[in-house]
C-alpha cells in the first residue's frame, strides 16, 4: 500500500472554513504523519492557517500549497516557511505551481504570463532556498537569515509536459490531483523519463485524492462538487471528457451552475478519481494506484456525512500508528 497523508482546505465548498483545524486535530491525533494545507482558493491563506494548526497539532509534518508562482516570490515563500517553521516547531514544505487562469487573473487580478518558465525559475531558486541557512544572496544586499531554513522539502505540481520536467529537475515530490490510475501510470513513466533526461534521481510522486470509506449520499454529493470545479480547468477537462462526462464539461463551460453539475455527473466519477466504498474497496483501490507508481494518496475525506472525516480517517490511520 502507499503512504497515506491528509489534505486540508484543498477545495472550495460549503463546508464550514474551521472544519480545516478540526480535521488537521484528527489527523495528528490519529499519527498521520504529513498534513497538506492547501490554498485553492480565496478562502484561506495556506501560512496563516498552517500557523494555526501547528498550535493545536504535536507532531505533524506540514506542505504548504501548492502555492501559485504568479503570485508569490521565491524570497517571500522562503520566508512565510521559515516563519511557519519556526513557530510550529516543525518541518515545512512548500508546494507550487502554475494554477490556472480562473484564479490568478480572475481572482488575484494579476498576470498568468509564461507560468511554466516562472514555474522552472521559482522551482530552481526554492530547490535552494528552503534548505540554505547561508543565503548569498541575503548576505550580498546586506542581509541574513535569521531563521532556520523550513527544511521540508520542495513540491512541484505537474500535469503537462513542461511542469513534469521542472519537477523532475528540482523537487522533492511531484504532486497530482483528481487523477484515476490509468493517468498515475503514464504520468509516472513521463516523470521518470524526465528525470533520466535531466540526470536526477525521479521525485516521489503524490497525489490529492477524494476519499470515502463506507459513503453515503452526502459524501458522493461532496465528491461529485469538487469535481465540478475542475470541469472548466485546462487539461481536466480533457481528462473528464474522454472519461465520458463530456455533456457535464460542456454545462460547465455554458456557466452551469456547481447543484447543476453535481446533477449532470453520475456517482461513478467519484470511484474514477478517488477511493470511494467499503473498506475492501478503497484498500484494493489504493493497492492500484500504488501499482501505477503512487508513493504517497493525500486524503481528500468526504465530512459532509462524516463528522471531521472520523470514519474515513481512522479507518486508514492503523499503518500510521505510532
């Protein structure tokens, strides 16, 4: 089986913002031992909450993001992690990528220019920074460090080609989302290819996945919601169209509404992307994508129906136990 960590505040829905604490508690409490605390949208800052859950945690490990490089300066990531580092008396890392442009020129009013060349440029600078306690650069305008670099390793998100190639050159970990096993497989193999023609050892790679164990309407409705956000999103689109939801891509792209495109989606895109049923089933499920070449499921759990994804959380916790 592959390791299994824990997301929080990776989508926008309606569920309650402070159920992100709740779930980080859980998790910590449980001895999952690397939480990612995601910043999809213009709900949560992923510092200032990663800050807050290194209060009311012990021992998790945290990745922060992944973070849009239009938006935010490698100088300004270092910091933020060092910060968080420092006041969660723990190891942080940083995940980045290129978002899309629904959120950095529709929500952020800024510029999506040449995300994959910003994507290398911030990646490569990162690669160094996140574990230099000695940075040059500081010391030649007059500066130093004085906090511990946050030492958690870089993420590189990646989907296509170009941002494939910039993880395989500088990150620690390449990151997926909302993938089936089939696309872990042929990614895994683009990524190694990458990696062989970069002369690097190949990232370990993880993946964000919606997760379920035993659900019910409520958790299938949660599911079916998040990929609703993702139907209008430049290469999941594709995806979810050639996986037979065309008609929901295209109400997405006619301004659907999200109750309209849970509608429009059968409950089987939910078993497609993630690990959705009865325990046999999501531990078969997670075996295959760790055939595909997954090290690491990011847990997605549904809570709708779940209090703070209790029953999903502590289902899959026992290898984790300390």
């Amino acid at each position: 089986m592959p390791q299994f960590s824990v997301v929080v505040a990776g989508r926008e829905d309606d569920r309650p913002p402070t159920e992100a604490l709740a779930v980080a508690r859980l998790a910590d409490q449980l001895g999952y031992r690397h939480l990612w605390v995601g910043e999809s949208g213009p709900t949560w800052d992923g510092f200032a909450l990663a800050t807050a859950i290194g209060q009311v945690t012990s021992q998790i490990a945290m990745t922060i993001g992944p973070l849009p490089v239009s938006l935010r300066d490698p100088a300004t990531i270092t910091r933020a992690a060092a910060s968080v580092a420092t006041l969660s008396a723990r190891p942080i890392g940083i995940a980045v990528g290129t978002s899309s442009t629904r959120i950095v020129e529709g929500i952020h009013h800024r510029p999506r220019a040449r995300p994959a060349t910003v994507l290398a440029e911030t990646s490569q600078v990162l690669a160094r920074s996140l574990h230099d306690s000695d940075d040059q650069e500081l010391r030649a305008h007059g500066f130093r460090r004085r906090l511990s670099p946050p030492d958690g390793g870089l993420t590189v998100a990646a989907f296509g080609e170009r941002a494939i190639a910039v993880a395989a050159r500088y990150a620690d970990w390449m990151l997926l989302d909302l993938v089936s096993p089939e696309q872990v497989a042929g990614l895994r193999c683009k990524l190694d290819a990458a990696a062989r023609a970069a002369g690097t050892r190949p990232p370990r790679l993880a993946a964000w996945l919606p997760v379920a164990v035993d659900p019910d309407e409520g958790a299938y409705t949660q599911i079916l919601g998040s990929i609703a956000g993702y139907l209008t999103v430049r290469g999941y689109a594709d995806m979810f169209t050639q996986a037979g939801y065309g008609h929901a891509v295209h109400l997405a792209h006619t301004g659907a509404d999200r109750d309209q495109l849970i509608q429009a989606l059968p409950q089987e895109a939910a078993h497609d992307v993630g690990l959705v049923g009865n325990m046999t089933t999501v531990r078969a499920r997670g075996q295959a994508y760790h055939q595909a070449g997954l090290d690491e499921i990011a847990i997605l759990p549904a809570t709708r129906s779940d209090h703070h994804g209790q029953r999903t959380l502590g289902a899959l916790a026992s290898p984790h136990a300390p």
